[in-house]
C-alpha cells in the first residue's frame, strides 16, 4: 500500500504546515514523524499542495522536513462495548490509572486502543439471517453494566443489505465477527461488535426527529420548576469562576432522570479535572446503590494538555453520547467548560490567521457552537424505540460578563439558560442560578400560570429589596414589604437546595409540585400584619417550618405533620385585608 506522505514545511505552536505530493483530504488524519514518535494530527486546511495540521500533543522538537503520513480515515472513535466507566483523553486513549494514581497522562506519541481487545462479552443473536438490516439495525445484545447494549449493524451503511450470517450465542471480543452482511452486488461485509465513527460527523441511523417534550427531571427544583430541561433539549450555564458550574453539573449527572452521562471535562483551573476524577469513582448512584462512574464516561483534558485535544474532546464525547442513544437509551453530556474549547478554536484560528471575529474569535464561533448543539436530539429510531441526547454546556466568561461571545453565540441556540450569579454564590445561594436572569423555552412540571406568579413575586420582591435601600424600610408599604418576604421565602425554601442533605438535595418531581403547591398558595394569600416586626417573624416561623419539611422523607408521618401544621400557620394570617401604610 503507498502511503500517502509530505514534508513539515513550517510549524506554529501547534499547527503545522506540510508539503504534500499527492492528495490530502480536508478533516483527515496525519501523523507527524519526529524523533523517534508519530504524534497525531488532523488537517484543518489545504491549500494548493500545502496542508495545516493540529497537532494533538506537545509540538516540541518538530522540525521543518520531518516527515508526515496521511492516513486514509478522518479523526474517528472506537464504539462499542466497553466505553462505560471509561476515562478517556480527548483521542480517546483510556487512561485507567488516572482515577487512582490522578495526574497519570500517556507520554506522547503512545496511542492506545479504546475498547480492550482481550475482554469477551456474552453476545445473545437477536436478528434473524435472511432478513434486511440498515444502518443502526439492531443483531443482538451483550450486558454492559446496568444496560442491555445493543450490538448494531454499521451506521455507514448506506445500501440495503441482507444478513448472511450471524453468530450463535456465546462470548466474543469486539474484533471478532459476529455477522455478515451482503449487499445487493453480493458484495459481503464483516461485522463486529465494534465500529469505527468520524466524531465530527453526527450518527444519523434514526428514522425521525422529534420534538423535545418529556422533561429531563434533575431534582433541583430551581431548574425543574423554574428552568427546565427537556430530554433531547439543549441548556447553557455560564457563571463567573467559583460561582458553582462544576458542581452544579456533579449534581445534575448524579441526581438527572438519564441512563448514562458522558461528561467532557475541560478543566478550568489546575487540578479541577483531577478533582473530578478523584470524585466520580466515589459518588453514588442514587439509582443502583453502587458506583456513579458504571453509568458514565468521563473525556478530560487538563489545562496542560495542548489545545486542540480539547476540540477532540468535546466531538468524542457527543459522538459517544450519540452511540447509546442508538439504542433507545435517554443519555446527558455535560461540556465543562466550553470556554476552554472556544479559547482553542480561537489559538488555532489566530495561527491560520483567518480574519478574526468579535474578541478575536473566530468568525465562525457562533456555527461551530450551533452545530455542536445541534446533535442533541430526541430520535425515533428503527424499531419505534425513542432515545435522547441532553447537551449541558458551562460557559466561563472573563468577569462574568455574560455578553462576551462564547455565552451570546450559546444562548442562541440552547433550549435554557441557567445564569450563575455571583452575588448569589457569594451569598451562599446554591444552586446560584440566577432567578430573575435565567430562562427556558421548555415546559415546567408545574402549571404555568402558577409559576409566572411565582417569578413575579420574585422580580416584585427585588424590586422592593433595590428600593428599600433607599428608602428604608420605614419608607415601604406593608403590601410591598410582604411581597419582599415572600420573595425571600420562596428563595429560601425553594431555590435553594442543600446538595448535602439527603432528602433535600434530591426532589422528585411529584414532591416539588406538592411544594410549589403550597408555596403558591403562600404567594396567593393576601395578608396583613400589624407590624413589619410582626409580619417578618411569621415569616422566619414559617421558612424554618418550610425547612424542616423539606428534610422530611415524603412517605414519613412527620412530612404529613408538617404540612398539616403549615395549613394552619397559613391559615392564621389568611384573609386579611392588605392595608397599605405608606
Ligand atoms: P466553578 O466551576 O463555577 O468555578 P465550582 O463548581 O468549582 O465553581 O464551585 C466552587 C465552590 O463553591 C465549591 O468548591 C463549593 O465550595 C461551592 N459550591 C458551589 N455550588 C455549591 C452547592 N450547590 N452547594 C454547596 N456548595 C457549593
Ligand atoms: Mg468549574
């Protein structure tokens, strides 16, 4: 076979640019030669006979006339069984040592393969040989974990076929065959229960799109009720450096109504993404009793890796996720943080010095984040089964300033937006999304109307709050001051959630409309006070009340108790006549 190769003719930081003799394809991967390593690179441009080429590794000791291979494959990850409670690096090298020894990465030019060749798995024939397959058909299963995994016809399948053959029950590793496939040439196919897929390419072997409509329930009441998620949906969470990103996500893959959760780790900071590995082995899986990481896959790139690993990233991870869903499985992808991947398609646009965009952005920003969102989805797939891609993003702009590029071109696209607020984590609010900044375009799982009176006691309650620093108290109406402490109230018992509490850090969604229903009665109830002193202490009884509630295991007497005893609390402020005292 003749190989492809050219010449490195110029090297900046990461990029290099190459001379070549033949052909070379847009997208494809190369390997750079130097020294005694081949580090791996994908080519981003060609012009004339010249190619630029990302390296995915430290560029060091590159030198002009190294030699360079193109491979005939675009950058493409293993799929099959075996990904779950894997961590990967951004080309998708399993790094098993990292949750152990933490700050273990592969010397350079050493890639591994990402499914163990040597594990077999017990395959079970489902298909019946004889009949039609197409892309993403279904030919039998093999348990991984908690989940039935399906092995799948390839998803570049692009004419009918007809299975030949199909292996009998048994244990086989993913490089041995399991079916055969004939087209209607006679042209036969090997099939394993592995396959290869370009990861900036989305796998589309579904029959239908459909709209997102079940909601993807977290238990954080501040998003379900407030801010929901749908299933398939798209949602954003920028927030200022330590406003609570990571860990909101942490909660969210624990505590969300998916089946597996694959997370893209970006740290942003030293250390955050050997924090997250250090911590994903040991949380539990509310779900199983057993560890969280055998219904996850973690992508991590550290800030010392070079850039472009983080571009890899984000696309292993999406394609990852796009993979389970092929098999009816409803799956999350948390990207944290997407800055870290902006500022790297920004490097390498300065590098090609294309003519930048806002920011020094490239001009491009807003399509790459949009066709990166895009692949979330909920999907009919061939058998009438429904999956689903849910796509988290954090988004870490400088100072928090949430009109900056990389948060604008997000919020054009995404189905939600979970603002951070500073002043709220600062205050020690968690989950510190801000209320009267973030939206949602899905439906919540409390009635409407109800809910936009909820946010206008809320807006109402911080208009109070802004005008009584200069008016004072004295200066407030008692109609305003009690829309404040209602304001206060429902932050209080009902934004914020205590994630280290066991009952509270988790609300079902039947529970949170139980609560809301209360809470909404409280907003409801018109109600009087003799004093401010007075209507101030009713409301601190009936937050600690409210409180203590929400630590209460629902099916406990004690959860009836205190509901009943918050009835009567009600009860005795209701139906008084509001009396403004201006
Ligand atoms: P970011 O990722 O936005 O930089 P982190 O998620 O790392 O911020 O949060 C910073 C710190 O804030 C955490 O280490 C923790 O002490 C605190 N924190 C954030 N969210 C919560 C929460 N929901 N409950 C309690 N503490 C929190
Ligand atoms: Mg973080």
């Amino acid at each position: 076979m003749s190989q492809r190769k050219g010449r490195v003719v110029g090297i900046n930081g990461n990029l290099v640019t190459v001379e070549f003799d033949e052909s070379v394809r847009q997208n494809e991967v190369a390997y750079v030669a130097t020294g005694d390593v081949r580090l791996i690179a994908e080519v981003i441009r060609v012009r004339g006979r010249y190619a630029d080429a990302q390296v995915f590794e430290d560029t060091s000791g590159i030198k002009v006339g190294d030699r360079v291979d193109f491979e005939d494959q675009l950058l493409s990850v293993e799929l099959g069984p075996g990904l779950l409670a894997k961590v990967y690096d951004g080309l998708q090298n399993p790094l098993p040592e990292i949750a152990e020894q933490c700050g273990f990465f592969l010397p350079r030019g050493l890639y591994l393969e990402a499914l163990p060749r040597d594990v077999k798995w017990t395959f079970t024939p489902t298909a019946e040989v004889g009949r039609p397959v197409r892309a993403g058909g279904r030919l039998g299963t093999v348990p991984e974990g908690i989940f039935e995994h399906w092995v799948m016809a390839p998803f570049d399948l692009e004419a009918r076929h007809e299975l030949v053959e199909l292996a009998p029950a048994g244990d086989y590793t993913v490089a041995d065959e399991i079916a055969v496939l004939q087209d209607g040439e006679g042209r036969r196919r090997s099939v394993t229960m592995m396959q290869r897929w370009p990861v900036k390419r989305p796998i589309r072997a579904y029959d239908e799109r459909l709209g997102p409509s079940e909601q993807l329930v977290t238990k954080m009441r501040l998003i379900d009720t407030f801010f929901p998620v749908a299933k398939g949906g798209t949602y954003c969470i920028p927030g200022p450096f330590g406003a609570g990103k990571t860990v909101l996500q942490q909660l969210t893959s624990r505590h969300a109504d998916a089946d597996i959760v694959v997370i893209a780790a970006c740290g942003e900071r030293a250390g955050e993404v050997v924090e997250t590995l250090r911590e994903f082995p040991v949380l539990v899986d509310p779900r199983t009793g057993r560890s969280l990481m055998e219904r996850t896959v973690i992508i991590c790139n550290t800030s010392s890796m070079p850039v472009a690993a983080r571009e890899a990233s984000v696309y292993t991870a999406v394609t990852i996720a796009e993979y389970y869903r092929q098999m009816g499985l409803n799956v999350l992808l948390l990207a944290d943080s997407t800055s870290r991947w902006a500022q790297a398609l920004r490097e390498v646009s300065g590098r090609l010095e294309e003519i930048p965009g806002e920011e020094a952005f490239p001009a491009y920003l807003e399509s790459v984040i949009a066709s990166f969102y895009e692949r979330a989805g909920i999907v009919r797939l061939g058998d009438g089964d429904v999956g689903s891609v849910t796509i988290g993003g954090t988004v870490s702009p400088a100072g928090g300033d949430f009109e900056e590029p990389v948060t604008q071109s997000t919020l054009k696209v995404v189905g939600a937006f979970h603002g951070l607020s500073r002043a709220r984590s600062d205050a020690r609010r968690y989950p510190a999304i801000d209320p009267l900044e973030s939206w949602s375009k899905y439906s919540s799982i409390v009635p409407a109307d109800a809910l936009a009176r909820a946010k206008d006691v809320l807006a109402k309650g911080h208009e109070v709050q802004e005008m009584m620093k200069v008016v004072e108290e004295e200066g407030t109406s008692m109609a305003d001051f009690v829309t404040y402490l209602k304001a206060e109230y429902v932050d209080a018992v009902y934004l914020q959630q205590d994630a280290f509490d066991p009952v509270d850090g988790a609300t079902p969604a039947e529970r949170q409309r139980e609560v809301f229903g209360f809470i909404s009665g409280v907003l409801d109830e018109r109600m009087d006070f003799e004093s401010k002193d007075e209507a101030r202490g009713f409301f601190q009884r009936l937050t600690q009340t409210t409180r203590d509630w929400n630590r209460a295991e629902m099916e406990s007497e004690e959860f009836a108790r205190i509901r009943t005893r918050l009835d009567e609390m009600l009860a005795e402020v209701a139906g008084k006549e509001v009396v403004s005292r201006a």
